[in-house]
C-alpha cells in the first residue's frame, strides 16, 4: 500500500509539470478543499480584461452606436420634411399672389414645376341655411421627391 505521502508528492510533481502549485500543505489536504493556484504568469504583466468582460463591452458599445445612428437617422428625416414645408409654403405663396394678382398663373406655375408637383381642383360647398354654393379653389403641392408629403390648402373664389 502507497504512504499517503508519497501519493502527495507523486500528485504535486505532476501538477509542478503542468504548471499548477498546490497551495495547501499535504497535511492539511485532507481536511480542507484541494485548492490550487497556477504558477504560470502572464506574459504582459497580468492586467486586463477577460474575454466575457470585452464581449460585454462590444455589445454595450453597438447598442448605444445603434441608437444614436438611428436617432441621427430620424433628426435628418424631420430636417428634411421641415425644408420640404418650408418650400411648399413658398410654392403655394407665389401661385396664389400671382393668381389674385391677375398675373400669368400658369406662367408661375412652371417655373416651379422641375421640383415641385403643383395642381389646382375647383370644388363646390353647400353652406348655411338657405344653402348656398361657396367655390373654393384647391391648391396641391408636392416635392417631385417625396410625392406623400402633399399639401393642400383652399381658397375661396369670388
């Protein structure tokens, strides 16, 4: 029968080769856990990060990149439908002047017609009692880019 000493020391040679050191006495094996601690040092020192911390860093950082960018996305769109309005309104301001003015509607009309999709629509409304019939003159403009953000807006023809 093998010398519990000697089974031991048979043991911490071989962790010794494999670059392990155990920690405790062989006496005290017995009784408390096997603890062990490598003896292999790190090459640059022994400070970083695990591989677990570094993925967690990369998932935090494309999450946040990803909510910023689309964010970016969405302030650029409000940017550019605010121009888009902004245009229409000058559009439909000079249309209209140009109309009451008794000048060349048409005329007016083309100028703005490269970018701008413009058309006009008379309708008829019965109002009041007795009803009587009010004619508007309907007014819609569109960016040649963006045909789904028309505006309309109504005038009341004499």
């Amino acid at each position: 029968m093998l010398d519990q000493n000697a089974w031991f020391a048979g043991w911490r040679a071989r962790l010794r080769r494999a670059g392990i050191v155990p920690c405790a006495s062989p006496a005290s094996r017995l009784s408390k856990s096997f603890a062990l601690q490598s003896r292999a040092k790190p090459r640059w020192g022994g400070t970083g990060f695990t591989l677990l911390e570094v993925l967690i860093a990369l998932g935090i950082t494309a999450l946040i990149a990803f909510t910023v960018g689309s964010s970016l996305v969405l302030i650029l769109r409000a940017e550019q439908t605010a121009r888009h309005l902004q245009g229409a309104g000058l559009v439909l301001q000079s249309v209209i002047t140009a109309e009451h003015a008794g000048t060349d509607a048409a005329q007016e009309r083309a100028r703005w017609e490269p970018e701008w999709m413009v058309a006009s629509d008379v309708r008829e409304q019965e109002f009041g009692e007795p009803p009587t019939n009010i004619t508007w003159r309907v007014w819609s403009v569109a960016p040649r880019e963006r045909p789904s953000l028309r505006i309309e807006t109504m005038v009341r023809m004499r």
